[in-house]
C-alpha cells in the first residue's frame, strides 16, 4: 500500500489557487466577450461570464486535486 503524498506547503497552495483564480477570470472574461459578440442581453452576458468562472475555477482545482 502505497502512503499518501505529503500536504503542499502552504505558499504552494496559496499559488496554485492564484492560478485556477485567474482562469477563471480569464475564461469568463473570452465568454463574456463572446456573448456581447452575439447581441445577447446584459443579464445573460452576466450570467454566462459567471457560470464559466465558477465552473472553470472548479475544473482547475478539482484537475490539481486529482493530480496530487
């Protein structure tokens, strides 16, 4: 049975967060871009630049996760 990794040190942690932070930033950023490219309302653009921060910061993180 193989022992678990150790835990990353904490400034570690603290940057990979930074970085799936900024993707998502990002990626809400191109999609909110895409939405006004294609006339859609306000509410909508807002809607859609959400939804690609949360589920692309999650991605990130949920991708580290695994990968530890």
């Amino acid at each position: 049975m193989t022992p678990p990794p150790p835990p990353i040190p904490p400034p570690h942690r603290a940057l990979l967060v930074l970085i799936a932070l900024l993707s998502g930033l990002t990626f809400a950023f191109a999609a909110a871009l895409v939405a006004q490219a294609m006339h859609a309302e306000p509410r909508d653009i807002v809607q859609w630049a959400g939804g690609t921060f949360v589920t692309v910061t999650l991605l990130v993180l949920e991708i580290d996760r695994a990968l530890r």
